[in-house]
C-alpha cells in the first residue's frame, strides 16, 4: 500500500494515472491535509417561491414539537411540514423573522434580492408590480460571505467554494430570477441544466449528443488508485464512483426527455414545466454527490423564481402557483392547492435530507446529514400580501450547533440578524455586521444553541 503521506497528484504520479480521477480523491481522508481539528460543516439553502399558507405551515406553539399536558407526546406537524416527519428531531423552524429591507422594487423584487443580502436593491430600470424600478441587490449575499471566508483557509478550502443549482429557474437577467450574489451588482446565475453541472463537476463529456461513460473512461484508473488506498478510503471511493454511476444512467435514460436549451417563457412557465420532478431529484443527486466528494461546503437549490408560475400538474395542480397565491385567504380551493404546493416542495426537501441522512460521512463519524444543515426558505412570507414578515426558515439537519425538534419564535426581528447566526454557526466568527448595518441590532440570534 503506498504511504498515506502522498499527496493526491504525487499518488497519481507514482501509480501512472491520469488525472481524471482527481475529482473521486477530493474527500478522502488518508490523502486529506494533517488533521488541523477543524469541524467540517456543511450548508445547503434550498428556495422556493411565492409564499406560504401559514395556517398550514407554521407549528402551533414554540417549543418542542411535542403536545403539551401530564405527558409529552409527538404533535402533529402541520400539514406543509408533514414530509419532514422523519427528520422531526432534527427540525428548527423560525418564525418572527424579518425581511425589513426597504427601498425601490416591488415586494417579489426585494424578497428574493434582499433575502440573502440583508441590503437594499440598487436603482434600476427593472420594472415590477408597479412600484418604483429597481436592479440588481447592492451587496454580496450570505452564503457568498460564507464561502469566502471558508476560502481562504487552506483546511477549509474546496474545489468550488460555493455551487449554485437550480430547477427551471428562466436564464434571463432580471431581478426576480437571483438570489446569489458575489458582490454589488454581481448576480449569478444559478444552474439548471443538470447536464451543465454534471460537466462542471466531473468534466469528461465532450457533448450530450455523443456522451460516453465517464467511469467507463477512468475505471480502470480508478480500480489501481483503490487498491493502493485504505479500506476506508476504498469504501468511499466506491460509494462516490456509484452515485455518479447511478446519476450517469438517470442521464441517459431520461436526456430526451429532461434536457432542455434556455428556458422559454410564456407567462412565468418554462417548456418543461411537466419535467420538474425529475429535474429537482436530478439535480438533488447532483448536490449529494458534490457534498460527499467535497468539491464544496456551501450551495443554493432555487426551485424557479420569485413569482414563480409552475403548473404542478403531477399533484393535480392545473392553475399556475404565483396566479394561486394572489387569491385572498378566503379561497378555501386556493389554499388548498397551494398547501399541495408547498407540500411537494417540502417533500423535495425531504427527499435531500433522506439521501444526505442514508450518506455515510467520509471520513468521519455518522451520516452526511449530521454535518450538513438545509435552509428552506422564500422571498415572501405570504403570496397574497407581498408580506415580507414571517419570511419562513426551515433548518433540518446537524453541524451548526442548534437545538433542533422545536418551534422558535421571535418577536420580529430582522433576519440581518439571522444570516449573521449562520456564518457564526459556519466558522465566520468574526462577521460583526451583514447587508444594511441598521438591521443588525445586537448581532446573532440567540436563543438557538
């Protein structure tokens, strides 16, 4: 066996491969740098649109999702949040929450533009919902904060830094559509072309129309690196190199059907409307996949865009979710259809709790999802009303030091203060002030420990 000393290039070198399997090696722990005690940890923010129907949403009482009397047992989680059930002791959700940015741009606008920047929209010609026009957010987002300063640290550094993925987001430039920024003015565009990312990851197709098995390529590569590795290290290699298999023939079974060109709009609807199942747990495999090689510890899953107008046909949805979420709260039929929505993309989020919890951590103790921890959120709190109160957070999953299986409530704090709790929880300490400093108050959150 060679010596765990090797770098992964060095290893590569000695057993006369190519470099193509560089990406397999990122996370493996005998070819890691020196254990320098840092915790490894993990953030996903996932996104979806136009509100809530907070009857249905938000949990009853704060405190424990337990029913209170001589003897706690489990309460019922309200109806949106029924497919996190399995995931309920690790459950946070945070109500009371803020979005209290002001300035040009309508509500759908500032929601998704000031959501992770915590800053005002620049002035802009983009018009909207007949308030004043606005651009693009003028500073950099959260998880961007994030990624940087995990960056410059050489134990905390990965391939990507940040990876942005996406679900039938429309690849136009407008501010509806963003809601990561690198800077003032510097949107970026998420991905949604799980094709598109599979190359950025793993870039060994030449194009979709011809291509070929990116481990038939490198098996054999990959069969003198494992036999030179550890057990454990072997163990992880070959768990990796079948997700990108199983992932591999997902593409191919379903390319004509999945793939598309830039999205075409017609009243808020891509042309692929009917493939979004597929494309979200596409896309899901593909997070999972990047986290457990390492390639990045921080990435954004947007399902469409604020305003965003899917036609969920496959729950039995005809009318669009933005046209839905306009009707008043006395549409019973309305508030059912978009209960149905928001429980689907709840299942989603579910679903990537489920394949991160069955993911053993590489290299480390427990599964994927105890180092890693999802945010779902929205850039309204309510669709109706353009309400940016009560913006909902949803955190499922370990790493960051919270007390999960409860219901906090806080008395309308502005959620600076919130993104400012997540870079503590990721190792950024030393971030004293996010987006505008008027809403930073007192700093961090407390209560979440």
């Amino acid at each position: 066996m060679m010596p765990l000393t090797l770098s992964r290039r060095d290893l590569l070198h000695r057993l006369g491969v190519g470099t193509g399997v560089l990406p397999f090696l990122a996370n493996l722990p005998s070819l890691a740098a020196a254990d320098t005690g840092v915790v490894k940890r993990r953030l996903v923010i996932v996104f979806s649109p136009d509100g809530v129907v907070k009857k249905n949403f938000w949990p009853t009482n704060s405190g424990p999702f337990l029913t209170p009397g001589p003897v706690c047992v489990p309460a019922e989680l309200p109806p949106i949040l029924q497919p996190l059930e399995p995931f309920r002791d690790r459950l946070l959700t945070l109500q009371g929450v803020h979005n209290k940015v002001k300035g040009d741009g309508d509500g759908h606008m500032r929601g998704i533009g000031c959501l992770l920047t915590g800053i005002e929209l620049f002035p802009g010609n983009i018009q909207g919902g007949g308030e004043t026009p606005a651009g693009w957010a003028s500073g950099l987002s959260i998880d961007q904060e994030i990624k940087n300063h995990l960056q410059s640290r050489p134990e905390t550094a990965t391939r990507f830094g940040s990876l942005e993925f996406g679900v039938l987001v429309p690849n136009k430039a407008d501010t509806w559509s963003r809601m990561v920024y690198t800077g003032p003015n510097k949107p970026v565009a998420p991905i949604d072309d799980p094709y598109q990312m599979f190359h950025k990851l793993y870039g060994q197709m030449k194009d979709r129309e011809s291509m070929q098995s990116v481990l038939d390529e490198l098996h054999e590569d990959l069969a003198k690196v494992a036999a030179a590795l550890p057990a454990e290290d072997r163990r992880i290699l070959d768990e990796h190199a079948a997700l990108v298999r199983s992932f591999e023939q997902e593409l191919s079974t379903h390319h004509a059907e999945v793939a598309h060109a830039v999205p075409v709009l017609e009243q808020g609807i891509v042309d692929q409307n009917d493939q979004m199942p597929k494309i979200s747990r596409m896309q899901i495999e593909l997070v999972v996949s990047s986290l457990a090689a390492d390639f990045t510890r921080v990435a954004t899953l947007q399902f469409t865009q604020s305003v965003g107008q899917p036609h969920m046909k496959w729950i039995g949805v005809d009318e669009g979710q933005h046209e839905l979420s306009h009707e008043p709260n006395s549409n019973e039929a309305a508030q059912d259809k978009l209960t149905k929505i928001n429980t689907w993309y709840a299942g989603e989020v579910a679903h990537l709790a489920k394949r991160l919890a069955e993911t053993p951590e590489p290299g480390g103790d427990g599964s994927m999802l105890d180092h890693t921890t999802i945010l779902w959120t929205n850039e309204l709190g309510e669709g109706n009303s353009h309400s940016h109160a009560d913006i909902p957070w949803v955190l499922i999953g370990g790493g960051l030091g919270f007390t999960s299986g409860r219901a906090v409530n806080y008395p309308g704090l502005p959620h600076n203060r919130f993104l400012i709790t997540l870079a503590h929880a990721m190792g950024h300490t030393g971030l004293e002030r996010f987006g505008n400093p008027d809403y930073c108050g007192d700093g961090p959150l407390t209560g979440l420990a």
